[in-house]
C-alpha cells in the first residue's frame, strides 16, 4: 500500500515536474493571446448572460436585485415570445432543408459534363461573397412596392397582393427566400467538392440499368455525399436560429412579430426596451435550443450517415 | 443480334479519338478490342454503349439504328474496371440495381438475383458489403450485376486489369465458362495481348485511334497485318530485321551485314522489313547459310521451353537448352517461308507473299 502510495507521489512530482519543463507551457504560451480574447469577448459575455438571466437590471444593465427564475417564467408566458418561438422554428426549418436541397440540385447540374461549366459553378458559388446586409438592401428594392421590379411583376401575373413584405406570411416567404440565397453559395460549393468524388461509374451504371436522374441523385448521390448533407444540416440550422442582419434591416420584426425571430428579439429586448434579465433568459433558451437541435440531428440524422 | 458497326468517329473538337471503325460482331460471340492504353477502344465500348457520344457513323442492329438510342434503350449491361460496386448497399441489392428498369416484378428480381450470384459462386455472400470482399469477389459481383439482367450483350471495359496475377487467371476462365453457358454476346475490352489472345473468338487491335487488324488469334498470330500487329501480339516479341533482296531476287543481305545469303524463296528485289517470332529463330551452335553470330546477353530458363537473349532479338527454344550468358551461338533464320513475315519499310504494311514472290 505504501509502496503504492510513494510510486504516485512520484508519478505527480514528475509529471508536474514536466509540466513545468515540458512542451505544455510552451503550447500555453502560444494559445494565451487567443485564449485570452476568447475570454473577453465569448465566455465572458456568455457569463453574464447566464447571470443576468437570474436578475432585474436597471437602464443601463446593471444587475440590481436576484428573481430566480422569474425572467424564465416572464418569458414563457409572453405570448409575443410563444409566438417567436413558433417563426423561429418554421424559419429554421425552412432555410435549412430548402438550402441543402437547392444547393444539392445545384451542385448535381454543376458536375455535368459542359462547356463554361466554370462560369456557372461560379455564378452558383457567388452568395457566398455576399453581405447579408448588402443582400438585404439589395432584395428589399427588389421588393419595394413602388420602385421595385419584383412586385410589378407580380401584379403583372395577376398577385393580387404586391407588397408581400407587408403580409405577415409573405414577409416570413420573403426573408426565407432572401436567407435561402444567402445561405446557398456555400452549400453549394461544400457539396460540389463532394460531389465531385463521387465516382462517375456509378451514375453509368445507373445509366444503362435506366435509372432515371432523379432517382440516380437519391439513390447514388444522397448517400454517397450524406457525410456532407449531415454536416451542412448541422451547420445551416445554427446559422440559421442566429439570423439577425436579414430581419433587422429587411423586416425590422414585422409585420405583427411574424419574422420576429428569437436572434431579433433577444437585441429587441435588451436594447430597444432596456429589458436586460428577460432578454438575458431568452438569450440562454436559445443557446438551449440550438444546443438541442444539435444533439438532436446527432442523435437520430447521424445514423443514416454512410461513412465508407 | 449481330451488331453492325459502320465508319464509327469520335472528335472531341480538334481530336480525333477513334477514325472510321468498321465492323460487324456475329451473336454470341467473344469479341475483343484490344490496344495499347490511349488506343480508343475503350472509347468504341462506351460509344456502343451509349455513354459516350458518336460524332459521325453508325451502330446497328437488326432492331434498328441504336447511334442516338439512349444507353437503357440499347439492352446491353457493361462491367467496368473499378466494379462500380455502391459501397452502401450488400452484394444482393447492388444485383438488384442492375434490374431497375427491366419492369420485373420484385419476386422475379429476388430469383434473377439468386440466379445470378449462384453463376459467380457468391450465393453465401449475399448479405455482405462490398468492402467485406476481395478484389475477385467484387468483380464476380459486378459479373453477377451484369448477368442478372439477362442482356443479349455484355460489355466489359478492362475488368481484371485490378486483380493481381493468379486471380486474373481464375477470373478469365470464369469469364470463358459463363459465355460458354450462356452464350451471350461479349464485347471486351483490355490492353493485355494475353488476355485478348487466351479469351476471343475474334480480336481488334486498336492503335494510334484506328483499327489495325481484325481476325481470330491465330489469324493476328500468323497473319499480322502490319509492324504494329506483329509487334503487340505475341511474348516473347517478333525479332525485327532489315533486309536488302539482291537485284536478281535470289539472294539477300541484312542491314550492317557484308554477308549476301540465299532466299528461301524468290522475291522481287527491295528494302524489307522482317519479322521472325522467337520460335521460329533457332539458337544453335552451327553454322548454316542463314546462321548470325551472337554472343548470349541473357538466358531464360522456364522449364519448358529456354529464351536466349542476344541483342534486341529472342530466341525460343522448346525444351530446356544447355547455354550460358557470354557464350558464343548462332541465331538460324527460318528456312519455312511461311516464317517469314515481309512488311513495308515505308509503311509497315505485311507484304504477302503472293506479292513479294516472283516466278518460282
């Protein structure tokens, strides 16, 4: 026993003694500069939202009195919320399912076989160079009601409402589709590479058994890229619970909180009403639900993921 | 079905890929196209396949012309290098994929399957990924996907080229079973002269986009066409010399040579080139009329037969030969005419001997 204690005395003393010689502090010396940023600017602020939660702050965000969990219970009883939470999800599943699909269908045309196919792989790629505040302004004169091109057109065909961005569901169609457009130049490219190692004897196979294309892309490429397809669903449904430049400048929340999506209100209540705690607690539910949608995929999508 | 190949091109814009291929493939039967890598046959095979776009001809069968036909309308089934094998799915369904459009219904597929993987000896493996299996086994999977469709003609584009040596050897007597079985048409494609030789009824020899020469085996053995024929066809290969025939066709002498020997048969007088295939050229240690001295740059011993090495020529020998690396020997050119392939020196083209021979 006592034999056994001394070996681990030893075994502490010399791996302290490592870490104080070795090539860790060397590697901590290296990480502090970002480290110490990440700090600042994420896990501090991350901090303190999960303390403000707790709070009651005064105008200018400091916290005054602790309430528990009061700014939860506040929050989930405001209908306003309820119903953010509801276009947040409609939303969210929206952009990243019509994303992934667009962008495969895409992707699928860009590896055939053409001339100039270089031009059109970066006509579809070219999102991705893009603001999402340049695109908002850009889309929002598309859809303005008097100098707009899109709703004169529209009207054109007969739509009897041209102002779509001031109809609660036409402006949910218009910010989905503007985020659609954002998102999909970098899903387009991530999936093209996959696509690309795809070997091009399968789709001859399928060719001559008379597999038609489309069954070809759910029967060949599907599987084939899932790896890729799982990944982008992963990270398109983050990017996509964090939309904020689109709503702000687009849509402002409007009309009647319809795109009023948790991103948005979360900066609404804080620093439009000055309502730091429950903005604080809708911060942290949504931190929760990104968390959940997560482990979610991870838990159910993961499994029809093929490897190789 | 006779498929009747008709001055089939390929451009890919300035390139010419393949020039003005005919040819007409009987049912039934084992043809290959066989050519150096780069040659276009694999370009023919995937033009009759449909996979890749004819630029001027035609392909025909009795049903009618296929040039423009989609490939699924054409009722062929292909087995590639690579197997194509979808590493997702088992051994069955990868057979099943094969089936898609045949308008079977799912019972018939199930025993098309089965049917086919008995012919490969793959019955047992039926539930495995093709990651679980060997090279050989992967193929004979690829085999069974293309069999189970029960087409009249079965392409195959270079498919034991991935397989190590015995295995291409097990794979192409499996390959020569099943056509003999079954009796479809088979149309294949490889760069490896054995391969072509060992297995077709009829073989083409691509080279440089055109064709060469088409014949049986035995034909392109005996009979090659040109230099290039003569030359790819055979191992070890043909010996090559240069010769002069005297103005009164009697009499010859090879370039470098002072030395003027008699012809074993008349010929007109001229520049030639001759071929001699290795067992034609006799290692031995007299001097005759048509004897060349050498000096012995390497022997190989295979037990049935001895090759002697000297310079860039070859001699087979049956049998095994007592002779040493530096000794001293004579290569006997053959006195049989028939072992004397002429060509054209400017051309290459075989001269035949009804041409080149005066009176005799």
């Amino acid at each position: 026993m006592e034999l056994n204690e001394t070996h681990a005395v030893r075994r502490t003393r010399r791996s302290l003694l490592a870490w104080v010689r070795g090539d860790e502090r060397v590697a901590f010396g290296l990480l502090a500069p970002s480290l110490f940023i990440l700090a600042l600017f994420t896990f501090y602020p991350m901090l303190a939202t999960l303390v403000n939660s707790f709070f009651v702050t005064n105008i200018a965000g400091v916290t005054t009195r602790f309430v528990g969990l009061a700014n939860y219970q506040a929050v989930f009883g405001d209908p306003v919320f309820i119903q953010s939470l509801t276009s947040t999800l409609v939303y969210v599943l929206a952009v990243s399912s019509l994303t992934v699909l667009l962008a495969l269908t895409l992707a699928r045309l860009a590896t055939m076989k053409l001339r100039h196919i270089g031009w059109v792989r970066t006509a579809f790629a070219s999102t991705m160079g893009m603001s999402a505040a340049a695109a908002s302004i850009l889309w929002l004169f598309l859809f303005n009601p008097s100098v707009g091109q899109l709703p004169q057109l529209m009207q054109a065909l007969g739509w009897a409402n041209a102002n779509p961005l001031a109809d609660g569901q036409g402006a949910m169609v218009v910010v989905v589709l503007v985020s659609v457009w954002l998102h999909l130049g970098f899903a387009f490219l991530i999936l093209l590479s996959a696509l690309q190692s795809v070997p091009q004897d399968y789709y001859e196979v399928a060719e001559i058994a008379g597999v038609s294309s489309l069954k070809q892309t759910l029967r060949i490429t599907v599987p084939m890229v899932s790896p890729t397809l799982f990944f982008l669903f992963v990270v398109e449904v983050i990017a996509s619970f964090k939309s904020f430049a689109e709503i702000d400048l687009m849509t402002g929340g409007g009309p009647n909180n319809v795109t009023n999506l948790l991103a948005y209100k979360v900066y609404l209540d804080a620093f439009g009403l000055q309502k730091f705690g429950p903005a604080s607690a809708e911060a942290i539910v949504l931190t929760g639900l990104i968390a959940l949608a997560t482990w979610v995929q991870f838990r159910f999508t993961e499994r029809k993921v093929f490897y190789g | 079905m006779v498929i009747a190949i008709e001055h089939l091109t390929k451009k890919f814009q300035q390139t010419t890929v393949l020039d003005d291929v005919s040819v007409e493939i009987q049912p039934g039967e084992f043809f290959v196209l066989v050519g150096p890598s780069g040659s276009g046959k694999s370009t023919l095979l995937r033009m009759i396949a449909g996979l890749t776009t004819v630029t001027a001809g035609q392909i025909r069968t009795e049903a009618g012309d296929l040039t423009r036909l989609p490939p699924k309308d054409r009722h062929l089934a292909m087995v590639f290098q690579n197997y194509a094998l979808l590493p997702f799915l088992t051994v069955a369904e990868n057979v099943r994929f094969g089936l898609e459009n045949l308008g079977l219904s799912e019972a018939e597929k199930t025993v098309r399957v089965r049917e086919a993987l008995a012919l490969v000896h793959l019955e047992n493996l039926a539930d495995r990924r093709p990651k679980a299996l060997s090279g050989g086994q992967q193929q004979r999977v690829a085999l069974a996907r293309a069999l189970a469709t029960k087409a009249d003609t079965i392409l195959m584009d270079e498919p034991l080229s991935n397989l190590d040596a015995q295995l291409r050897a097990e794979m192409r007597t499996e390959i020569m079973r099943l056509h003999r079985e079954i009796g479809m048409t088979l149309i294949y494609v490889t760069h490896d002269q054995v391969e072509a030789m060992t297995m077709g009824d009829r073989i083409m020899v691509v080279e440089g986009h055109r064709v060469q020469q088409v014949g049986t085996p035995l034909d392109l053995y005996n009979h090659p066409a040109n230099t290039f024929v003569a030359g790819f066809i055979g191992t070890p290969q043909m010996n090559w010399f240069e010769l002069t025939v005297m103005p009164d066709q009697r009499h010859y002498r090879l370039a470098g040579a002072d030395t003027v020997r008699p012809l074993p048969m008349p010929l007109a007088a001229g520049q030639y080139r001759l071929g001699v295939r290795p067992e034609h050229l006799v290692t031995g240690r007299t001097r005759g009329p048509h004897a060349l001295a050498v000096t012995v740059d390497a022997v190989q011993q295979l037990g049935d037969q001895t090759l002697v090495f000297a310079g860039d020529r070859v001699s087979a020998t049956s049998g095994q030969l007592d002779v040493f690396v530096g000794e001293s020997r004579y290569f006997t050119l053959p006195e049989a005419p028939d072992h004397w392939h002429l060509f054209s020196v400017a051309t290459g083209a075989r001269i035949g001997m009804e041409a080149a021979t005066v009176g005799a």
